[in-house]
C-alpha cells in the first residue's frame, strides 16, 4: 500500500464536539500520530495573529488555534474581523494562506 505524501495529510481535518469552546483541546490523530492542523487567523498587513480574548499578537503560541473552518467564522462574527486570512499551517512546515473578506454592506 502506496504511503499518503505528507501534502494530503493537511486536509485530514479532525473535529472537536465544540471548538470555539475549547480550540485547545482538540487531539491530534492519535492512531496514525499525526499532529493536528494549525488554523490561525492572521493578519498579513501587521503580522498579527488573533488570541481567544479577541486582541492580536505576534507571537503563534498565543494566538487562538481553531478546530475547523466553523470556528473561525464566528470568530470573525464575534470579533468583527472583516479582513485577514485564514492561516493554514502543517506540523512539515507546510502553510497554506487563504484570503478572507467580508462581503460590502
């Protein structure tokens, strides 16, 4: 059986009962020993990213790391980000940046 590229492991995507809750406490994949993905919002303009009190820092461990895409929506919500990007990062030192916006009003 062919080994998965390291690549495909970042869309393994491993859930809590309620990650906004508790983001921390979300366990890595334990059976196979794969870490979980980091999600982060960041700001790329001051190179911040966002704590779970809603104020930014610069340093990644203590920026609030979110379970799932739901997560940071509402987070967005809650702390009325409306520009940004959503921080991809793999324990290979693979990052993915994904753009975000809110729509004009």
């Amino acid at each position: 059986m062919a080994r998965k590229e390291p690549m495909f492991e970042l869309f393994n995507i491993r859930e809590c009962p309620d990650p906004f809750a508790s983001p921390m406490s979300c366990p890595g994949d334990t059976k196979r020993g794969v870490e979980p993905l980091g999600r982060f919002l960041f700001d790329p303009v001051n190179r911040t990213f966002l704590r779970a009190d809603g104020k930014w820092t610069t340093s990644a461990a203590e920026a609030m790391n979110f379970a799932d895409i739901h997560s940071v929506a509402r987070a967005c919500h809650k702390f009325g980000v409306r520009k940004g990007e959503v921080l991809l990062r793999s324990t290979q030192n693979v990052e993915f940046r994904l753009p975000l916006r809110a729509e004009e009003e």
